[in-house]
C-alpha cells in the first residue's frame, strides 16, 4: 500500500471517530480568580466583575441542568467557618446560568432565580473549595456581570 492510500485511510478512520464531550472541571485554573471567605465576612454583600458565558453545553454533562459554560471555573471560593447560610448569585443583563460544585462534589445550578439572574443558596456551607461557573442560556457570550456571595437574604 503507497503511503498516500495510507495517509487517506487513518484520515478517514479519524474523520469517523466520535468527538470527545468537554464537560465542567473542577480542577481547571478559575478565569477569574479565586477569593477566601470566612463565615461572617465583612462588605456583605461581595460582587466580582466577570462575564457570563461559554460553549460547552452543561446539559450533556450533568442531569437537570441547562445552558453553557467554560471548561474551566470562572471563580473558586474557599469558604471557612459556620454559617446558617450562604447565597452565591449572578447580575446580568444576560440570561445567566450558575453552576456550582461543592467540597463535598454536589452540584448545584440555577436558573432564573430573580427574573433571569440565577442564585444558589446553601445552607450551612461545608467549609473548603467551591468552583463556581457563570454560564449563559443561550451560548451568549462575554455578557458583563456580577458574581455575588452574601450570607444576608437575597
């Protein structure tokens, strides 16, 4: 077999193989940085500049959920101390989605909380790392908005 023959079949076989699903990653670098917050924390509420959006579908990877996002995290959040309750939430302009993994690898996402912002309140919050993903539900992307952590009524 000549190697151009060669050549055209692996191309084939390759051009046949099923593409590769990106999902969420925990363990992606954030885009946006990180924070360490601890249970009573001054400047209640907290709000970030970060944009909404991305291109991986999040329906196909978790069950119950809608909307896009970025591989990677947009924010960590290292949470420390007692709380009755916390709140992360998403202010845009955008149809907005939130999705959010737990210490303990729960996901929680949101959808429409107050009009089209999404918001997640856990009740007494584990203490250690949260990735937290700031997507669109639409594919939209680079849509200007806020993050916000609070432990007050949102």
């Amino acid at each position: 077999m000549n190697q151009y023959l060669m050549v055209g079949l692996v191309g084939a076989v390759l051009g046949l193989s099923a593409p590769v699903m990106a999902c969420p990653d925990w363990q992606g670098q954030p885009h946006f940085g990180q924070i360490d917050l601890q249970a009573g924390f001054q400047n209640d509420p907290l709000r970030y500049n970060v944009t909404a959006g991305g291109t991986t579908d999040v329906s196909r990877c978790i069950n119950g959920t809608a909307g896009f996002v970025t591989n990677r995290p947009d924010f960590d959040m290292y949470w420390s101390g007692q709380s009755a309750q916390l709140t992360i939430a998403v202010e845009s302009n955008a149809d907005a989605v939130l999705l959010v993994n737990d210490p303990n690898g729960n996901w929680f996402y949101s959808d429409d909380y107050r009009g089209s912002n999404p918001a997640i309140i856990i009740s007494n919050p584990a203490e250690g790392l949260y990735d937290i993903w700031i997507g669109s539900y639409d594919g939209s992307r680079r849509n200007p908005a806020y993050l916000v952590f609070t432990e007050y009524q949102y």
